[in-house]
C-alpha cells in the first residue's frame, strides 16, 4: 500500500487528514466531497453531508493522489525525498506547511516529524 499513499496505515491517516480539514470551509469541504466521493463510494451510498474523519481521510487522500490538480505525483517527490517541495507546493492549500504566510512552532521541524512519522508506518506496515 505504501506505493500509493503518503501515511500508509489508516490510523496515521485519520489524524493527519482531519488536521489539514480543519482550516476548510463547508463549501470547499463540498465541492471537494462531490469530486472524490465516487472514489470509494457506490452513488447509492454517498452522503454528501458527512463530516466523518474516516470520509475526510479517503477525500483528502484522493485529493492528493489527484496528479492533474498538483501537476506532480505527490508521493513520488516524497519517496524521492523531496519534502521541502511536497511542503511548497501543498502550501498554497495549507499556509502553514512552511512555505505560506503563517509560519508557527512547528513549521522548522516538519521535515524531522515527517521522517519519524514515515518510519513508524512503515514498522507497522512490516509487522502485518
């Protein structure tokens, strides 16, 4: 799974896509639900309506695997180890990826979170 995802195991993945949702919207949660919904959901089971961090994790993941709205394959760069252009590019959604105007606390430190994050996952992928 880790070929085509950025946090493989579901649990990493919960946690990190409801942060990134936090600063959205209801309707760009909206339109981004109506794009990517039919990724994982038959059309007789979609709720356009929900909030739920596990429908939040499959449209922000279907979101980033999306190369025609990036212009790149995300998850390339990462296992390239280009972080700090996964970091500039995602910027432009999320300011405070480093690369925005709202630097904080944790902004100098995301490339050293993502690499304990990475291995993690990837211990928890092996012991499967």
């Amino acid at each position: 799974m880790y070929n085509n995802c950025f946090c493989p195991s579901q649990r990493r993945v919960q946690y990190s896509s409801r942060s990134l949702l936090n600063s959205y919207n209801y309707p760009t949660w909206q339109e981004k639900l109506k794009k990517y919904h039919h990724k994982f959901f038959n059309s007789s089971s979609a709720n356009l309506e929900s909030f739920e961090p596990q429908i939040q994790d499959k449209v922000v993941y279907a979101w980033l695997n999306d190369h025609h709205i990036w212009g790149v394959d995300i998850a390339v760069l990462l296992k390239q180890g280009k972080l700090n252009q996964v970091l500039q590019l995602l910027s432009r959604t999320w300011t405070s990826l480093g690369y925005g105007t709202e630097n904080n606390q944790v902004t100098p430190l995301l490339s050293q979170v993502y690499q304990r994050v990475l291995a993690e996952e990837l211990a928890v992928i092996k012991t499967r």
